[in-house]
C-alpha cells in the first residue's frame, strides 16, 4: 500500500513539474520582454522615424532603421519577421494589402500622421479652370486612385456609381468634361507633371519632388481617412514593447518635427 501511495505520489510530482515547463514553454510574445526593434520606412519618412528614436532608447530598447522602397516590401518583411513594425502605408492602403493578400497585418492607432491628398497643375491656378478632354494624371493602386476619383467627383469633373466604396475608372458613370484618365505608378505622378494638364497626387510626393506649393491648385478634405501609423503583425499589436513604440511616436516633439519635415503635406495624426 505504501509502495501505491509513494507511486501515486511520483506521478501527482511530476504532473504538476511537466505543467510547469509546459507554462513557461507557452509565453506568448506578449509577456515576453524584447530588447530590440526593427523598424523599416522609406527614405522620405525616415526624418520622422528618427523623431522618436531616442525616446525609445531611453526605454531600454536597442533600435534598428532598415530603408526599404515601398509598402508593400515592408508588409513583407513583417509576414517574414524581418522587421517588427513599418511607418508608411496609409490605412485603406493597408486593408487593401490584407484583402488581397489575406494577411494578417494591422495599424498601431492613434495614428502618427494623415496624408494630404491634391490637385497639381501647371498649366491652370484654378481646379475650374481645366478644360474640357484635359488630360489628368491620378495614381494606378487601388486606394490612392479611389481617392482620386471621389476628389474628381467632388470637384465636378465626373460622376461615380452610386454605392462604390472604392471605385476605378471602370466605375464612372458620366464625364461631364471628357477628362482623358491616365494611370501611372504613385511615385511617378508628380514627376510626369509637365506632360499632363494636371494630377492628383499625396501631397508628400509633391514635397519630397520639390515642387513649388503654387502649383496644388486644390486640396482634398479626407485627411481624417488616411491616417498612417506604425504596421505591426496583428499579434504583436498588444505587446508592451508595441505600446511603448506609440508612447515614444505620440509626443510633443514629434508633433512640432511632423510638422516641420512635411510642411503641411502630412498632418499629426494624434
């Protein structure tokens, strides 16, 4: 009897030591403390990244900057756990990403900055100044040509569907000024001016062009859509050192440094 009690006894002991290993094995990455970040921007933004930088060493943390050229590279590279977080994409850009590529990515929130969104031209001082048949520039990606079309729309120069939430040119429905539409890469807009009566572009593209403000002939009233804020595979988002990265990106002085670097192109967000 003693013998089956001992036993009992053993196996009670070593349940209760495999629970504990199983414990500590099962951490999640929230309750894990972490010493180092990776975080990716373009060279554009890369003014602001460093705005925050030295608070986040004041927090124990070592800080890594990794250059790359665009959003969707960075939404890579945080599915690969090469980086931990990105400053960038704005957040319909984002969910865009996700939609299509069913990925698993979200936005720290409050936001670091909105993106503003305009009409540049040349060749005309007025948005009621383009002619009729103009030829217009506006981004090919999904959300940043859905942007320029609502803003067309609200200009008067077309009608959309009724009910699209994101629309294309597919989605027009009358072109009260037989606007000729032409499509091209986000980056390039802005430097294809010159062949074109005017087009619609972020603001910060203009900027970092270093195209003289005069020539945004109108300016759109969605900045509150487009916030842009730190990218961060969703299960991180609740992590502390997550958390400590918004403490560090929503101060005071990156506020006045946002709105130095952008000179109004991108406004704080928080």
């Amino acid at each position: 009897m003693k013998k089956i009690v001992m036993l009992l006894a053993g196996v009670a002991c070593s349940m209760l030591l495999f629970s504990g290993c199983s414990d500590d094995k099962s951490k999640t990455s929230a309750t894990v403390e972490k010493k180092s970040i990776t975080i990716a921007t373009t060279a554009l933004a890369m003014p602001e990244v460093e705005l925050g930088i030295e608070d986040l060493k004041k927090r124990g943390y070592e800080v890594n900057i990794k250059v790359l050229q665009d959003a969707t590279t960075m939404c890579k590279a945080i599915e690969n756990g090469e980086i931990d977080v990105a400053l960038h994409p704005h957040k319909p850009w984002m969910d865009s990403y996700n939609s299509g590529n069913k990925t698993d990515i979200a936005m720290l929130t409050p936001y670091i900055h909105k993106n503003t969104f305009g009409l540049f031209s040349k060749k005309y001082t007025k948005a009621d100044e383009i002619p009729d048949g103009a030829k217009i520039i506006i981004p090919q990606d999904e959300s940043n040509m859905a942007r320029s079309l609502f803003m067309m729309e609200q200009l008067n120069f077309i009608k959309l569907k009724a009910g699209v939430t994101s629309p294309t040119d597919l989605d027009i429905e009358s072109n009260a000024k037989n606007v000729k539409i032409f499509k091209i890469h986000v980056h390039q807009v802005i430097a294809s001016l010159d062949d074109a009566d005017a087009a619609f572009s972020a603001t910060l593209f203009a900027v970092s062009n270093k195209l003289d403000p005069k020539y945004q002939i109108a300016t759109s009233q969605d900045a509150d859509k487009f916030g842009v804020g730190f990218i961060i595979a969703n299960k991180n988002k609740d992590t502390k050192w997550a958390k400590d990265i918004l403490a560090s990106y929503t101060t005071e002085k990156v506020r006045e440094g946002i709105n130095v670097i952008y000179k109004g192109s991108s406004i704080p967000g928080f």
